[in-house]
C-alpha cells in the first residue's frame, strides 16, 4: 500500500495533490518542528503557507482545486504524517508584510529565517491552507518511505510512489522526553513543550541551571512546589525571570535551561534546599560570579 492508495481511497486525485516533506535547514527550528505539528498547529501552518519559487509556481496551479499533504522528515528515508491541507487561495506579501503577520514574528523566535531581505524575490505568495480530516487520526503514526534523492523535499504524487511503512499507536511528533541529563531548553522553547515532556516534567523534583550565553553567567534554582520544574519553568516561560531580582536584569532570550540533579518525589523540602545551596557553592553562581544573591 501506498499513499495514492489512501487518497484514491477518500476519492482525491494524486494529480492534484504536492506530496512535502519538511526538514528546516536552521537546527533550532528543525528540533521543535514536530513540536509545533503537535502543540500549535497554526504556526507549524504558518511554516509552510509561503514556499520558495518552484514549489510556489505548482501551488498556485492547484489553487481551489488541490491539496498539500504535509509531512516531516524526521529520519533519513522516511516521512512522518502531519496532514492534508486543501490550497484555498494565495495573495502576494512583501517584506515588510511578511513580518508583520503575528505567526511568523513568533516563528521567527524558534529560529526561522523565513523571507530575508536578500532574497531575490520582492514578493512571496502566502497561500491560504485549510488542515482537512483526511486520515487525521494518523497525525504523527503513519510512517512513509521516502523517494530518492531525498534532498528533494517536495513531489506530485501521481508522480511517485510513496510506500507506507508503519501506522503506530502513539504518535511520535512528541516522543518520549529525552534523559533528564540531557535536557536542554531555551526559553522560547519553554512555552511549546509537548504534552508528555510536560507531564513528566510536572513529576520531576530537582536542581536546575539558568545558563545566560551573554556572559557565561548562571542561576541556581530548585523546584519542590506545585508541578515541580514544569510549574517552575512555566513561570520562566511567562515572566522571563521567575520573580528573581538579577534575571529580572536580563534578556531571557539567552537563557539556556538544563537540569543539575533530579530528587525523589518525596524528598523533604529541607533536604532539596541544602542541595541547592550546595550547587551554588560548588558552581560559584552567587553574585558578584552568578545570578543567585544567597
């Protein structure tokens, strides 16, 4: 089976359908992509509602008519599932239009480039994108392989074949949560989280570590309270500072957010606070050094 068989299935022409298969060149926006897909599906629409030249040129032919399936490429040869979206209609936006749309000011924030001023375009067409029901309980499960070369990101369906692979259970757009000694947030990312991460995060007790890559100054804070580092982070992710006086002097957007040690649930409050005294000794993060004043 392939996915002209499922189109043909719902009764959609694969001459009417571009098959796209998105891997954002910048690393920071490639890693919470999925994220988006998961989380804010009207940013990840935000995304790709504006396409370089060739691809633009083959939207506007199926403008009322067509459709994009939209998929990312989160391993090499395979493509997963998002959605299809029918081209409703197109309007040109210059520059400066580009970047007064709210979606791609936030967009811009997670590290895309989108329309730069060297662009050798004046213009771009933004296409109106409506997410249709198709297979929409496969978001993030269905599994495809992709054609070579796979540098080629975008395809006429009636053109290729695009075998399935996999239909999983659970959807993989918000995988398992990675190790909590590897986590490493910045602030942007904060407020996107997937639902899992959260869900975990809110049962993790610990030390965290507020690195600011201006200076290579830190914060040493501990997370014991209502949702734990996910309740403590959230207030990050809204303030920009915690409520703390030497971050309040910062600009989060250098904020880099790891974690130092993770307790038991039930450890006492008593017991996390020495520990955390014990990694600003140790880390030298009170002032004039770091950005804890005790």
């Amino acid at each position: 089976m392939n996915l002209n068989d499922l189109l043909l299935h719902k009764n959609i022409n694969p001459q009417d359908v571009l098959v796209l298969r998105h891997r954002p060149h910048e690393p920071e926006f490639n890693k919470v992509l999925p994220w988006l897909a998961a989380e804010r599906s009207d940013l990840f629409n935000a995304y790709q509602q504006t396409q370089g030249k060739k691809l633009e040129s083959a939207m506007r032919k199926l403008i009322g008519t067509g459709y994009v399936a939209s998929f990312i490429g989160h391993e090499p040869g395979k493509a997963l599932f998002v959605g299809l979206y029918s081209i409703i209609a197109s309007k040109p936006l210059t520059y400066e239009e580009f970047w007064q749309i709210p979606a791609h000011i936030e967009l811009k924030k997670f590290g895309m480039k989108g329309f730069t001023e060297e662009s050798d375009r004046s213009s771009v067409l933004w296409f109106d994108l409506v997410e249709t029901n198709f297979y929409e309980t496969w978001k993030g499960k269905l599994i495809v392989s992709w054609p070579p070369p796979e540098l080629s990101w975008w395809r006429w369906a009636h053109r290729n074949e695009i075998p399935i692979i996999a239909i999983l259970e659970d959807s993989i757009l918000d995988t398992a949560i990675p190790k909590w000694y590897e986590i490493e947030f910045t602030w942007e990312q904060l407020g996107i989280l997937p639902t899992r991460w959260k869900s975990a995060l809110s049962e993790w007790r610990g030390i965290y570590y507020i690195f600011d890559t201006s200076d290579r100054k830190g914060y040493v804070g501990s997370a014991y309270g209502e949702d734990n580092l996910l309740g403590r982070w959230l207030n990050y992710a809204a303030s920009g500072h915690g409520g703390n006086t030497l971050l309040r002097q910062r600009n989060p957007k250098n904020f880099l957010f790891t974690i130092l040690e993770r307790v038991s649930p039930d450890m006492e409050q008593k017991r996390i606070v020495n520990l955390e005294n014990s990694w600003k000794h140790r880390l030298h993060t009170r002032r004039p050094y770091g950005l804890n004043e005790n």
